[in-house]
C-alpha cells in the first residue's frame, strides 16, 4: 500500500522597501514541510538572492518531491494559482511541445517535469487555502520567511543576470546574519516627489562620516541608490583605497548593479537630462571596471535605518 504524502510548500521573496515594480526579484527562501501518513516526516528550507517568489514554490516543490524515496500519493500544497493550473492544465504538456519559447524559469520547469516523471508518485496539486492556517503550513511559511531575510544567499536566476565576478565570492570577509559588517561603506537616496530632487550620499558605517554627497534636479530613489553604489565603487577604485563592502537598503538598486543597467521607468525630458547623463556614466564604469567589493542588503528590520539614511521619512 502506498503512502498518502502531504506536502506543505511555502515561497517567500523580500523586495526592498523602496520597490516601485521596477523588477520582481529579491533576497527569497522556500520552506517545505511534510507529512506522512499524517505524521510529521521531515522540513526543508534554502534561500537564495536575485530570486523570485514564483522560483522559490517551484524549488520547494522540487524538494519536497526529491524527499520521498518510494512511490506515494502525494498532495502538494501552495498558494501560487500558476504553478498549480500548470500542471493540473496541460500547460507543461503544451510549454514542452512547443519548446518552452517565451515561458520564464524554463530550468525549474524542466528540472520539476523530469522529478515527476521519474518519480512514481500520483501527485495532486492544490491551492492551500484550505490548509493557510494549518501549523504545517504556518510552519513552512516562517522557515521561508527566514530563510529570505538572510544576507549573502547564492544567486538563483541563470548565469548571464550575475554581475559579480567568480572571485568576489572568494572573499575572507565573514558576513554575519545578525549584525552589520562596521569595515564598510552605507549608501542611501532621498527622493522629494519620487520622481523630484534626490540626493544620494555614501557613509562611513563605524564613524558615520559623510564620505559625499550629491544631487540631481529630478530622479527616483531607486535611481539614487542605482548611482550611490556605483559612485562609491568608482571613486574608492579611482583613489586605490580598499572596500570590502557597500551595504544598500535598495534591492532593485543592487540587482541594477549586478545587471549593470539602470533599468527605471523615467522618461527623459529636459528637467532630468544630467541625470541619465550621470546613470549612462555610471553603466559605463561598470562595463568597463572590476572589483571585488560586496554590495550587500542593509537589514533594516534587524538593524534599523541605515546610517547613511537622511533622516527624512
């Protein structure tokens, strides 16, 4: 007789406070639970950076199902409507006959149909609605929570989105969960109308020094953080002195720079021309430079506004 598997899948994805929809990625983490014979058998949990909410569920999913070794019933439970009507469908059947053209996170899809297909198991997906309030599902939903809010995560979309050279991740700089690194550079923006006048400025984490200060006569603030980190790579390279990491409470902004492209929704007009004079600079530099510098996520809900912040909210 089979096994009746449950499995609790949970995805999470942290965009910086900041976001304006600009991009949908983030710091992310799954949580998995699971249950045999109504019994609890095991979690799961992992977190990546540059990460979807979508790619984390379907990661979870994968975990799960790699978890059970010997052929089940198993009823996989989520909240993502998508990830369910496609396998329940045809959408993989369809996605599969004509090649997966145009369908985002083709690898995780490819990588979930070969898991099933090897698997032996009946699976049935279904919404967790029923199951939201569940302490399996509750349970799951804060190991994904966690897991997101960490820093230094590895990056999950594909290869060609990673900006940062193979040896940045090499470094000896230990980078702690709980506190900030204080041998480091804070850069923050201030946008008044968003888009209006905005300030960007580089700190000094230990002594709070300003390091500089600058400002254009319209952007957004995610376009000041997009140039405070790249001013701040470029002017400590520019001056040969050492930087091991650059804390931003922007991610669009970090993920920007990783990308190296700016990738706002202004429209140019007269009022803000310096400023994409100032970000197609700033995109240049990048093409054209490497360093070894981290760029991390200031964890303001651990840490607290970051030092570099203006104090105008």
């Amino acid at each position: 007789m089979k096994d009746e598997i449950q499995i609790f899948v949970c995805g999470s994805c942290v965009i910086s406070e900041n976001s304006n929809g600009e991009t949908a990625a983030g710091n992310g983490g799954y949580g998995v639970v699971i249950l045999v014979n109504e019994q609890w058998a095991n979690e799961i949990y992992g977190g990546f950076a540059n990460t979807t909410n979508a790619r984390m569920e379907m990661r979870g999913i994968a975990q799960g199902l790699l978890n059970i070794k010997n052929p089940s019933n198993v009823t996989v439970f989520l909240l993502n409507g998508n990830i369910i009507d496609t396998f329940t469908k045809g959408w993989l059947e369809n996605w599969k006959h004509n090649g997966f053209k145009k369908i985002k996170n083709i690898e995780l899809w490819k990588e979930l149909d070969k898991i099933i297909g090897e698997s032996g198991h009946n699976i049935k997906f279904e919404r967790a609605q029923s199951v939201r309030n569940s302490a399996e599902f509750l349970h799951a939903e804060q190991l994904a929570k966690t897991m997101a809010n960490k820093q230094n995560l590895p990056n999950d979309l594909p290869e060609e989105t990673m900006f940062f050279s193979a040896n940045v991740q090499n470094t000896n700089t230990e980078i702690s969960d709980n506190k900030p690194i204080m041998d480091s550079v804070c850069v923050d923006a201030s946008t008044s109308g968003n888009p209006g006048v905005t300030e960007y400025r580089a700190v000094d984490t230990q002594t709070r020094k300003v390091i500089f200060n600058y400002k254009l006569e319209e952007a957004t603030n995610n376009i000041g953080e997009f140039l405070g980190i790249v001013h701040t790579l470029a002017k400590f390279k520019n001056e040969e002195k050492p930087l091991k990491i650059i804390y931003s409470d922007s991610q669009n902004a970090i993920l920007w720079v990783r990308q190296k492209a700016c990738k706002t929704k202004l429209a140019l007009n007269v009022r803000n021309k310096k400023t994409f004079e100032v970000i197609e600079r700033a995109v240049r530099w990048l093409k054209n430079n490497d360093f070894d510098t981290k760029i991390l996520k200031w964890n303001t809900s651990l840490w607290g506004e970051i030092p570099a912040d203006y104090g105008r909210k």
